[in-house]
C-alpha cells in the first residue's frame, strides 16, 4: 500500500512539474484558437520569445530551463539586424471539426534557419527545418517563403510549438497560420503581382538599352543598370530569385543580395549625377564617391561575410536615395525643368518605402498594397523616371532649335545694318555733292565747265561705288564657297581617318590627340591590320589647312597603295617606296620643292609569350616607349630625312627593332605638340613632353590623355595653335 500510495504522489508531483516547466517561462500565453471561418491568425501577439546571446542552447535546454521567456507586444516581430539566436513559444487549438488543412507561414523569407520543434501523434518530440540556406529541394514544400504544413490537427487539443531562428541579415518575423487553399490564393494573387512587375521592369529596361544606343547617350545605361539593380533586389527580398533561379545553390542568396544592392547604388549614383548634370561640389563628390561604394559592395560580396557588409549596403541604399532627393531638390530650386519628374518620382518611391516600414512595425494593417507598397511606388517611380528622360530630351531638341532660330536671326539683323549702314552712307554722300555742286555754281559761272567736269567725276564716283558693291557680294559668294569647299574637305578627311571602333579592334586600349589648328588638318594617323601585323603611322605633311590636307590625301593613299596594295609590312621599305612616290610627284614642279612630310611608321607583331616585337622607321620623327613597371622613359629617333627631299636623294630609311614586354606604352606623334608656344612665345618642347609622358605613365590611358591634354591647354593659354597637333598613345 505505502509503494502504491508513493507512486501515485510520484506520479502527481511529474505531473506538476512538467506543467510548471511548461508554464514558467512564460505564464501568460495565450492559446490561439482555429476556426474554419477564419482563414489566417496572425502569431505576433501570440507567442513569446526567448534571446539565446551565446548560440549554445538546445532545444532541451531552452524546454527545461527556468529562462524568462518575454511575451510579444507586436503582430509582427522585427528584431532587427542580431547575431543572437532566438527561440520563440506559441499554442494552439482548432476549436472546430471542419477537415481543414493548415500551415505556419513565416512570410519573410530572407531568414538563413529556421527550426520547427512540435510533438508528434506519439508525444515525441521532432523538429522541421527551413530558411533560406537551405536548398529548394530539400524543403517540406518548396516555396519561396518558409513554410511547415500543420497536419492531423486535433479537435480541442492543445498544442506546443517552438521555433529556433537565426539569421545574418535583418530579423523580421510577420509570422501566420493560415488554412492552406487560403494559402495558395494569397500566392496566386502575389506572383501575378510580381509577374506585372518583373515584365513591367524588363520592358522599361529594354527600352532604355535601345535608347541608349540610338542616341548614344550614357545616361539611358545608367538608368538600366539602376533598374536592373531594383529587379534583382526586389526579386531577391521577395524570394522569388531563390525560387526560380538559384534555389538549389542558397550560399549564393546574400552575397547576390549585396551585388544587386551595389548595382542600384552604382547605377543610381551615376544616373543621377547625368541626369541633373549637378554643379554642387559637395554633391557631385558625394555621387561619385557612392558610385564607388557600389562598386566595391559588387566586387567583395562573395569575400566579406553577409552579416558584416548587409549593414553597410543597407545603410549605404538608404543614404543613396537621401541624396538622390537632395540633388533632385536642389535641381529643381534651380529651376531645372526635368527636376520635377524626378523629385516626385523619388518622392513616391521614398513615401512606398516608409509605408512598408510602418507596415512592419504595425502602423499600419496589414494589406496588399501595404505589403507590397514599395513595389508599386518603383514601377511609378521607373515610369517618371521615363517621363524625365523623354522631357529632357524635348527640351534639348527645342533649346537646339531656338538657338539654330536665334543664329539666323542675328544673321538677318546683321545683313539688315550693313544695307542701313550702306544706304545711309550714299545718301550722306549725294547731299554732300549736291550742297558743293550749289555751292560752286552760286559762286563763279565761270567755272560751269569745271562744274561739269566735277559731275561727271560724280558720275564716275557713283559708278565706282556700283562696281564696289559687285566686287563685294562677288567676294562674299565665292568666300562662302570657300568655307562650303572646306566642309567637304573635313568630311573627305575625316571619312579617310579610322573610326574609334576600328581604332579600339586594331589597337586595343589606346588614346589619339587630334586637333587641327584650322578647319581640315595637314597630319593624319593610318592604322591597319596586316595579317598578324598591326600597322601604325602618324602622319605630319608639310603646311595646315587647305594644302596640308590635300597632302594628306595624297600621303594617304601612297601608304594604301604601298602597305595595303602591296602587302608590304617592313616599315624602312615602305618608307623608301614612299620617298621615291612623292619625291617623283613633285620633281617636275619647282616651286613645289619644299613639300613632303614627316612621319613615323611602326610594324606590331605579337609574340607567342605575351611580348610585342616593335618595328619603327621614322622620317624627322621619333618613337617613345616605357616598359612595366614603368621607371625609365626611352626614345627612338628617327632619320633626319623628310619624305619628298630632293636634296638627299641617295639616303634610305632604315629600320630600328626591339621586343617591348606585356603592357609596354608606346608614344609618338607630329611636331605640332613639341612646337607649340605659350604667351612668351616659348616652346613646349622635347624635354618637357618627355617628363610629362614619364611622370604620368602609371596612370591609365584615357588619364594619361586627360592630363596631357589639360597641360597643353594650360600651357598655351591666351596664345593661338601654332601648328596642326597629333599625339597617340598605346598599351600594347
């Protein structure tokens, strides 16, 4: 009797106190009740919640222990960015016998684990796995949000659940249960919502590619990129990214995150620096340094671990589009036309963006245009976005056409005061002779015939005048014939100059300085592809403007013939041939004797081991070059002999060769550079050019040129071009 009566002691005693331990951590939990005839219960306020700042406690642990869970305040629980794990309580009860079937949906699906602990039929304790880091495959049900089916819930029953969760990134848990047909409708509803919105991006962003070609204009390419970047950020926050595309491999989810995130702050700091075209220092500055920060987010998101740098990103996103409405504003207080497209866009972007975050932190009721606000608002704002490109584009093309309208205007009003200035001056001068004619006649009769013969002196004058006036629109036709002889000189030469296309296929990373100093240039550069050569040469022919460009249609075609036509690739050869073309064009023409040209001629060969073997014959001209690391400057000098001279007829070109390692720089160009004057009429010189080249050689090409070409500038500041000047550089 005494064993009976103490097992049943023992036995009440368990009993307790497994309820108590059931019941210490969290004494007032509220049991959530199903019915039927509601379709989803939000668990916010239902569960409780435990912070595990050590990551060491299990699932025994936590059951057991006399740890305080802290019952929730909130529907839905948004811990925020935290490297603690978290254990969250809740029970339920299906209060009615309806067959219907449930689920758990946590509806954020950016979480990297989630743990699932229930009892099964038998009382045992199992566990269910999710979250993001897990592959679609091994998934109860594979979707893009974590979800656990409920199933063989009881009448009136009580049950306990546990969910452990961790994650890198930030911790939102809009947590549900929901019937599961109910379930599915809310996902039809929501991937024909982003399949609006996907096509509705794509087709934005096609058009754009499109645009961008057409008018070759780069801010249509930033504007993609930025676009591209909010289709990637916002399928990838939905899950929908991991759901269709990369489901299988989940380590790839957060580092594609934080590249979608470096792209639309890349993207949209460079649009927005071209669009508003922005002349505040400070906010330029800023762009371009976010632009960067994009940049490097792309470029370390597979390196940096996720929960050091989504932070950052997150931070950096935030702050992007701060500064996008602060230059938008400062546009349009400048009174920018476009501006107003763009601050209401980004306005309406920043409005759906705060609606979802006072969505979260309940606010505001949980709704399909809350939940998904911040999508909406980016399609409009990619819309106006549209809007402002197309008005910035109207605007451009009336503001040309209101200056093409206001030239012809002051043209007219010039030509109308010169025929007032005309007219006034011949009437100025008959009064003139008619008041001496009267004088002369009241004085002396006498002198009638001189009277006459001033008159017809007067009529002689008038006639002078007429033919005065001939001469002069006579001059003005055939100088405007001129200048439209000239227009189509250019055109001839420029049609004769390789296209940058052509120049970037040939020569690969390269840089040219061109700039004739009047309309049409005496110096030209010549670029082909010989078989496994590449022919370079750099042109400088005697004289600039009219004459030197008609040499350098004659040089051009000496080198086609000789090079192309011939096939001749050994630079000193084609340089002899090319001596004795023009030497005999001219020979016959005295007074021609003087002309020629300078030029420098290089053969390119790679070789099998990543070096380029250098072939140079040059004619009063000369070959820079600089090899990694780009310490030592050097020159080749050329043979002091121009093409066309008749006083050296004896002498030949000929040919110096060296092989230049991988990225090796190579210089040359016309005496237009080295010969130009700064306002004390000094020369730029060799020496200058040299230490110019050397001490910038580390920079990249199109710096290298940027620099150059900002010291030239400098250097010949209030003085005129002496000379035609061409400069190229490559990286071979």
């Amino acid at each position: 009797m005494q064993n009976k009566w103490f097992i049943k002691v023992w036995f009440v005693a368990s009993i307790v106190w497994l309820l108590l331990t059931e019941s210490v951590a969290q004494p007032n939990l509220s049991v959530m009740k199903l019915s039927g005839t509601k379709p989803s219960y939000t668990i916010g306020k239902y569960m409780a919640v435990l912070e595990d700042k050590t990551n060491q406690l299990s699932f025994e642990q936590v059951r057991a222990s006399k740890a305080k869970f802290t019952l929730s305040s909130t529907k839905n629980l948004n811990l925020g960015f935290s490297d603690a794990t978290y254990w969250l309580k809740f029970r339920v009860k299906k209060t009615d016998s309806l067959l219907n079937s449930w689920l758990i949906n946590q509806d954020y699906p950016l979480i990297d684990q989630v743990i699932l602990y229930y009892k099964d039929a038998t009382g045992n304790w199992q566990n269910k796995r999710n979250g993001d880091m897990l592959p679609l495959y091994a998934k109860t049900l594979p979707y893009r949000t974590i979800v656990f089916p409920l199933n063989g819930l009881v009448t009136n029953k009580t049950y306990i659940f546990y969910l452990k969760v961790r994650s890198s990134g930030t911790i939102q848990l809009p947590l549900y249960i929901q019937k599961t047909d109910y379930y599915h409708q809310q996902q039809v509803r929501t991937e024909m919502f982003y399949g609006i919105f996907v096509g509705i991006l794509f087709l934005i962003t096609i058009t754009n590619v499109f645009l961008g070609i057409i008018f070759r204009q780069r801010v249509y390419f930033f504007y993609v990129l930025y676009i591209t970047g909010c289709l990637l950020l916002y399928t990838s926050l939905s899950g929908h990214a991991y759901q269709y595309i990369w489901g299988n491999l989940p380590e790839i989810n957060n580092p594609m995150l934080i590249i979608s995130m470096g792209m639309f702050i890349t993207g949209l700091a460079f649009f927005v620096q071209d669009f508003i075209r922005i002349k505040n220092t400070l906010i330029k500055v800023t762009l371009k340094t976010l632009a960067l920060v994009g940049v490097l987010f792309m470029v370390i998101a597979f390196v940096v671990p996720y929960n050091k740098i989504v932070r950052w990103a997150t931070l950096a996103s935030s702050f992007t589009l701060l500064v996008t409405l602060i230059a938008g504003i400062y546009a349009l207080v400048r009174k920018q036309a476009s501006a107003r497209y763009f601050v209401l866009a980004f306005a309406i972007y920043a409005l759906g963006a705060l609606m979802v975050v006072f969505r979260a932190m309940g606010l505001l009721p949980v709704s399909f245009f809350a939940t998904h606000a911040v999508e909406i608002a980016n399609v409009i704002e990619i819309v106006l976005i549209a809007f402002a490109l197309s008005d910035r584009y109207r605007r451009e093309q009336i503001q040309n056409q209101k200056a093409k309208a206001q030239a012809q205007r002051e043209a007219l009003y010039a030509q109308k005061q010169a025929l007032y200035i005309q007219k006034e001056a011949n009437e100025n001068l008959e009064s003139k002779v008619q008041v001496r004619t009267s004088e002369l006649e009241l004085k002396n009769e006498a002198l009638l015939k001189i009277s006459e013969e001033l008159r017809e002196n007067l009529d002689a004058l008038k006639a002078t005048q007429e033919l005065v006036k001939y001469n002069a629109n006579l001059v003005s036709q055939k100088n405007r014939r001129i200048q439209d002889s000239i227009k189509s000189a250019l055109s001839i030469q420029r049609a004769i100059l390789p296209n940058k296309e052509e120049r970037a296929h040939i020569l690969g990373e390269h840089y040219i300085i061109y700039r004739p100093k009047d309309v049409v240039s005496g110096d030209f550069y010549w670029i082909k592809q010989i078989g496994n050569k590449v022919m370079l040469a750099a042109v400088d022919c005697t004289g600039h403007g009219v004459p030197g460009a008609f040499m350098s249609l004659i040089g051009y075609n000496a080198l086609e013939k000789i090079i192309v036509g011939n096939q001749n690739t050994d630079p000193a050869h084609a340089l002899n041939e090319l001596h004795e073309e023009i030497r005999s064009l001219f020979a016959k023409q005295k007074h021609f004797t003087s002309s020629g040209m300078d030029i420098v001629l290089i053969a390119l060969e790679k070789q099998p081991n990543g070096d380029t073997q250098l072939v140079f014959a040059g004619a009063k001209s000369d070959v820079y070059y600089i090899e990694p690391p780009y310490r030592s400057l050097h020159r080749l000098k050329g043979d002091n002999l121009y093409i066309g001279d008749l006083n050296k007829s004896q002498k030949k070109f000929a040919n110096q060769s060296l092989t230049l390692k991988k990225d090796s720089l190579v210089y040359t160009g016309s005496d237009g550079l080295r010969d130009q004057n700064n306002v004390n009429r000094k020369r730029f010189g060799g020496g200058r050019l040299q230490v110019v080249l050397q001490e910038h050689a580390m920079l990249p090409l199109n710096e290298q040129k940027r620099a150059l070409e900002e010291i030239l500038d400098q250097y010949q500041r209030d003085t005129t071009q002496r000379d035609d000047i061409l400069w190229m550089g490559v990286k071979l």
